[in-house]
C-alpha cells in the first residue's frame, strides 16, 4: 500500500453540482504535490475532501476512497476531527487567532489535545517556531497579538501552529496569494523544510512555485484531473494538449 496519501475514484458535490470527477491522485510520503488549474476548477474542493472538511458545507457529498498511509479516512467509524488533526490545513488568507498571543496560536492545538505541561509547550512553541523561520523575529514579543503581525510572519505563524500537533499531511490552498516576494520566498523555503517530517499538498496559481518547491504536479480542469506526473516532465513535456495550452498561457 502507497504510503502518504491516495486518492481513488474521488467525486464530489455541492448538492446537485457535480464538481469533481473520479480524481485518482498518489500524493506520496515526505513530499510535495502541487495542484495547478485556473479558478473554479476543484483544487481547493479536492484538498478539503482530503481532510474531510467539504462534509461540513450543507448538502455537501463525498464519493470515493481517500486512503492515509493506507487507512481509510471515510470508512465507517472514523472521527472527521481526529482526520482534521492528522492532516493540518493552511489557508490563503492568514488566520492567526486574533484575540491570542503569539504563543497562545502556537500552542492552542496542543492545549486542545491535553498538553498542560508548561516546560512541554516552551519546548513545542520554539521547536516550530524555529522551524518556521520566525524565532529570531518574534522570541522577544510571544506576548503579543498573533494579528500584530505582518501578512508574511501571520502565515508562517499558522504554519507553525498547524505543525505544532505535529500532522501527518499538511495541504496548503495558496498559502502565498497575499503575500509579497520575499514573504512568498520564506514561504517556499518553509515548505521544503516541512517535507522531511511530512506529506505536503499545496494548491497554486503560481506555476513558478509549483516548479520551484514540488516534486509532483496534478493539473486540474473543470473539476477532472486531465494530468498528473513529475514536475519537471510535467512542464517540459505535457502529455495532454490541455495542459500544455494551460502552462504555455493559452488560457486560464
């Protein structure tokens, strides 16, 4: 069984609309998998199924398999919140909780799972700070607001808080849309830092970003995967006319 995560014969809906179609997808261990597409087409759909978070829209279905390391994440029994912490989620507008502290929004996921221990969360805060490249920048201000922040330091705080309850999986939906070049660098620098420890899957518009940070790349099309492969071939030498008319700017 692929480790990291697979994906088989995926469909979904916002009620009657069909908006993904039978997606295959092997984004694998210690990796990153990019998703590329115009807007509209199912990206940011396909990863919240990864996590179960489309279910909580009303009316909204899920069909299909998605496996985690070889376990299935819809089967009968399995707790969606438990899901939601095994694979940790970033979104493109940074969402540090506004009313807590630095510290508080990296420590409020580990707080939640029981860690009381104030010598643990030092430890944990540090740890992913550090690993996020924000330390040096805020070691001397952890008391204040999370939302103080600038737009770049914000998003790798909400990294670093998805980290903090060290996840299987980490899915990305334009972590670097609102963000300026070198904010956006530290970003991409981040992400390959993360891989070691993880599965990353990260939704761009950015083809450059894609090509810079991912080893796989799957093109999405009006909800169906028309092509998923290696990066480099990907953009080198597309097999389907469509992608290639995608990346070359024909569209999109």
């Amino acid at each position: 069984m692929a480790d990291g995560i697979q994906v088989s014969g995926l469909n979904a809906w916002f009620d009657q609309r069909h908006v993904l179609h039978d997606v295959d997808l092997h984004a694998a261990a210690n990796g990153v998998t990019a998703l590329i597409g115009p807007s509209g087409c199912g990206k940011s759909t396909f990863v919240r199924c990864i996590n179960r978070m489309h279910e909580i829209v009303p009316n909204a279905r899920v069909t299909g398999q998605v496996l985690l390391n070889g376990e299935d994440l819809y089967a009968s029994g399995v707790d969606p919140v438990d899901v939601r912490r095994r694979i940790g989620m970033v979104f493109q507008k940074p969402n540090p909780f506004p009313t807590m502290s630095v510290f508080d929004n990296v420590a409020a996921g580990l707080r939640l799972g029981g860690v009381r221990d104030r010598a643990t969360l030092n430890e944990a805060v540090e740890r992913v700070l550090r690993q996020a490249a924000l330390w040096d920048e805020v070691k001397d201000e952890l008391g204040k607001s999370g939302a103080s922040l600038s737009g770049g330091q914000q998003q790798r705080l909400c990294i670093a808080r998805a980290a903090a309850v060290q996840p299987e999986v980490l899915l990305m939906d334009e972590p670097c849309s609102a963000l300026d070049p070198i904010a956006t660098g530290k970003i991409e620098e981040l992400i390959v830092e993360l891989k070691k420890d993880l599965t990353v899957i990260i939704v761009t518009h950015n083809m450059q970003q894609a090509a810079r940070v991912s080893e796989w790349t799957g093109f999405f099309l009006l909800g169906e995967l028309v092509e998923f492969g290696a990066t480099r071939a990907l953009f080198t030498n597309p097999r389907d006319k469509r992608t290639e008319d995608y990346i070359t700017g024909r569209f999109g």
